[in-house]
C-alpha cells in the first residue's frame, strides 16, 4: 500500500513535469477521452511558453526527470504501435546526454570491478569523452605484445542500478494503472513494454553481457564486407566496465566530413540497409540503437557500429515471417504475405486470409506505384501496423523493435543517398536467404537437422516405451482396484484438515463469545 502511494506521487511528479514543459500543448483535445479533457486543458494551463517544438520541450521534460526516464523515452521511441508515430519521431532526437561523473570516481569504479589498481591494467586512462545515463567513456591506452594500443573504457555510472530499480517500480504501477482503467490497450501490453525495458536496463546494467554482443556480432560479421565491430577486451572487463577498440570513424551524421574524406555515400548507404537486414533475417541478432550517433565510416568507407546495450534478438520463425513478408511485397504476392501472418499465428483463424490481404494490397499497390527512390519500406511497415487493430493482432514486441530499427536505418540510409533504391538494396539479402533457408538446399538443411535430433533423441527411445508400459499398466490397476494414497499425502491431508477443523471451531467460538457479550449488555 505505501509503495503504491509512494509511486502514485512519482507518477503524479512526472505527469505535473510533462505538463509544466508544455509536452501535452500538442495533443487535441477531440483524441481523448472525455474524462481527461480536463486534466489536458489543465496541462495547457500550466504549460511554459515559447517553449520551443514538441521534441525540444520532450527531451527538456525527461532530462529534468532523470537518466531512467531519458532512457524510458529512447526505448519507447522503439515503440510507434504504443506512442504513437509523431511522438515515436520526436524521442528519437532524444540525446542520452548526461553530465560526467569525476575521473576518480571512474578510477574507483574500476578497481572495484576488475581488481587490482587502474595501472595495473591501463597505461593511460583519460578525462571522460561521452557521458551518459547509464555509463559514460574514456580513452585509454594498454601494453600489448604488439606495443601500445589505444581502448575505450565504459565505466558504468555510479549508484544508476538502484535509481533505475526505484523508477522501474513507477512505471509498473503506470502500466497496471493503464491495463486496468483502460481495457482497450490491453492489445498493446503495458506491462509486457515495461517488462522489455527492465529486462534491456537489466542487460545494460551488466558491460560484461554488452561485450558478449559484441563478441557475438563480430563473429557473425568476420565474413561480411564493409563492416567493422570493436572487439571486447575480456582481461579488462567486468561488471561495471567495458574495455574495447577504440574507433576512429566519421560519424554518419557529418556527411561534409564524409565527403572530405571521400567516402562514396552512395555505396555505404546501401551497406547500412544490407548490413541491418543480414543481421536480422540471417543471423535473428541485430544492432536495436542504430541511430546516426551510434554508426560510424572510416576513410575506407567501412560501416562502423558502436554502444551494443541494446540488441534485438528475433528467432527462426520471426526470420521467416520477415523475409517472406518482404520477399512478397517485392514480388507483390499480396496473397502470399498474408498466408504467413496466418501461418505464424499473428492473425487470429477466425478472420479470412483473402480480406486481409486484400487489406495488404492497398498497402503495397500505393506504394508500388512511386518511382524507386520513393518507396520506403519503412512507411510499409508503418501502414502494416496500422491495420493491425483491425484483425485482432496482437502486439510482438521482438517484431515492433524490429521494424522501428528497420525505420531508423532507413533513414540514415536516405540521409547518405537521397535516391536509394530501397527494394533493389534489400532485394539481393532476402533472396539469398530465401533461396539457402526455404529452398531445396534449405529443405535438406532442415532435413539434416532434423535427423541429427532424431539420432540424438534415439537411445531414449526404449526407456519412454518401458516408462510408458509402467505408467499404462498402473493406471489400468487403479481403475479396477481403485487408487491409494501413500502414508505421508494421508498425514499431510490430516494436519490440513486438523487445522481447518481448529481455526472453524476457533470461528464459532468467537461468534458465540460476542453473542453473549452483546445479550450480557443488551444489545439483542
């Protein structure tokens, strides 16, 4: 009850916050419900003037909040179907900028975590060159049997895990709140967002399981062309601290830096498209932050991909539904895309497969109809989320973080080639996988997968059939015989209904003492 009351003027705070920073002047009135219009005109009341636009008085709002709600509002960025699509664009401006803690508390930080003294481990360990608000970096310099190397340090912030246990808490209590009182968004889990988050927080928390992505991603791309992924230095990291390559790039947001450099833009805008799309359909394990501050080009027009705390995880069945579905808009097989939400469960049975794709042929043809450099395969899966009401489709939170990072590169993509041709880019990526996973040669991978688990699972096969005939001959006897109970569940129902039977008669005795209390004073 007071840790309810406790998150309820939490959550009170961050509404007043919101409101005072003029977020809510944007919202109108006619698209709420009726009974918060007049907490909306209230907000409006309140609100600062000349405040700037929405996204410039929302990061103002969540910065003053704190770094658990600067990161709350980078993750729903992430989420269009709940937010909403302009609310959705203006987080993603949103910064992760935070002041820098001290270069000794950094040192302390360290030590703690991977042992020893800091030089010990570092030659060298610089002033902080980015903070923020879970972490913050530092360059650095280490002994190798090769002579000295340049590193980047993550130093995880101090006391953030516990301020982020307490926000997490009020965000629960909001989720509840919303499931309860709004049924409507049950479609949408609140609480399930909620969970995701914890469980990314939860993730970035530990700089030991970040440099595990890294590690997973730099094997996954040893073969790929035009890519580049700092490697984690295991000896120096710990919980709180991240040693990796440091990287000398241009970001891919300086596109005169690019040009002076003489990168071909055109050339690395289809490297950011196809290099996102083999680590999702090829690999289900991709980059979930990639906005423009956190990709990076060398002189060699090399994609570089840093700041690995948020991934995306999408399993085989995920895989198939995304490169089949985009597989079919670009063959425009609007019949075939909808036999796959269909297959894998997404729309409910009761609904007709020839009406939602009927559905997803007003999507594609649109579209189709645009020269190349028009089509955006972003905005498809934008318009593919909005009939999901529609049909009854629940939300999978895997596929919705997908397709808002699928929307973020497409953008920096378009930032470096105005022109792209999205569908020839992405079109060689999802062939390819097509062909090797649901072509021939795939149907004899499955095969031999499939055979290596029957082998495996072969030796047990004459214990289950020994377990079965045990299981089937004992239940044969105690329909006939009818079953007992051993002496221990007989004394563990006797101590159960011992106390049943003390606390009913303590109940009666009571009544029976206030009755008399109540006649001895005339009360009946």
């Amino acid at each position: 009850m007071i840790a309810s009351i406790f998150n309820a003027v939490r959550f009170l705070r961050v509404g007043f916050v919101l409101a005072r920073e003029g977020v809510f002047s944007f919202i109108d009135p006619l698209s709420v419900p009726p009974l918060a219009q007049p907490l909306l005109a209230f907000a409006k009341l309140i609100a600062r003037r000349n405040g700037g636009d929405r996204a410039q008085r929302l990061t103002r709002a969540l910065g003053k909040l704190g770094p658990s709600h600067v990161k709350f509002g980078q993750f729903m960025a992430t989420r269009p179907d709940v937010v909403g699509i302009k609310f959705a664009r203006d987080l993603e401006s949103l910064q992760d900028r935070m002041p820098a803690f001290p270069l000794a508390e950094a040192k302390r930080i360290i030590e703690a975590s991977i042992g020893g003294s800091v030089s010990d481990h570092f030659l060298s360990l610089g002033e902080p060159v980015a903070a923020a608000s879970i972490a913050q970096v530092h360059k650095a310099t280490i002994d190798t049997p090769d002579g000295v190397k340049t590193v980047a340090v993550k130093v995880l912030r101090p006391g953030v895990a516990q301020r982020f246990r307490h926000d997490l808490d009020a965000f629960y209590f909001a989720a509840h709140a919303v499931e309860r009182f709004l049924p409507a968004s049950q479609r949408l889990k609140p609480v399930g967002v909620v969970d995701t988050l914890a469980r990314s927080v939860t993730l970035e928390m530990d700089l030991r399981l970040e440099a595990a992505a890294l590690s997973e991603m730099a094997e996954n791309t040893a073969g790929d062309p035009g890519i580049r992924i700092p490697r984690p230095d295991w000896e120096r990291t710990g919980r709180d601290v991240l040693t990796m390559d440091w990287i000398d790039g241009i970001p891919l947001s300086d596109i005169t830096a690019l040009n002076a450099a003489g990168v071909d833009l055109v050339a690395l805008s289809r490297n950011v498209i196809q290099s996102f799309l083999r680590h999702a359909i090829r690999d289900g394990f991709f980059h979930a932050d990639m906005h423009q501050g956190n990709l990076f080009a060398d002189r060699d027009g090399n994609l570089i991909l840093v700041d690995f705390g948020i991934m995306g995880r999408i399993a085989m069945k995920e895989r198939r539904f995304l490169a089949e579905i985009l597989y079919g808009f670009i063959t425009r097989n609007y019949l075939r895309v909808a036999e796959v939400h269909f297959e894998a469960g997404y729309v409910p049975a009761h609904h007709s497969v020839e009406t939602f794709a009927q559905a997803i042929r007003a999507i594609g043809e649109p579209i189709h109809s645009r020269t190349a450099d028009q089509i955006s395969m972003a905005k498809l899966f934008t318009l593919l989320f909005e009939i999901t009401d529609l049909f009854d489709m629940q939300t999978r939170i895997e596929l919705v973080m997908l397709q808002k990072t699928m929307v973020v590169v497409e953008g920096v993509a378009r930032s470096l080639d105005p022109k792209l041709n999205m569908w020839a880019t992405a079109e060689p990526v999802v062939r390819d996988w097509i062909e090797r996973n649901l072509g021939p040669i795939g149907k004899l991978q499955e095969f031999g997968v499939g055979a290596i688990e029957m082998a495996r699972f072969a030796p047990r096969i004459p214990a289950l059939l020994e377990r079965g005939d045990r299981i089937i001959t004992h239940l044969e006897a105690g329909a006939i015989r009818g079953f007992t109970l051993s002496p221990e569940s007989l004394d563990a129902i006797g101590k159960v209904e011992a106390r049943r039977t003390l606390w009913s008669n303590l109940a009666i005795w009571a009544i029976v003492i206030l009755l008399a209390v109540m006649a001895a004073r005339g009360v009946i």
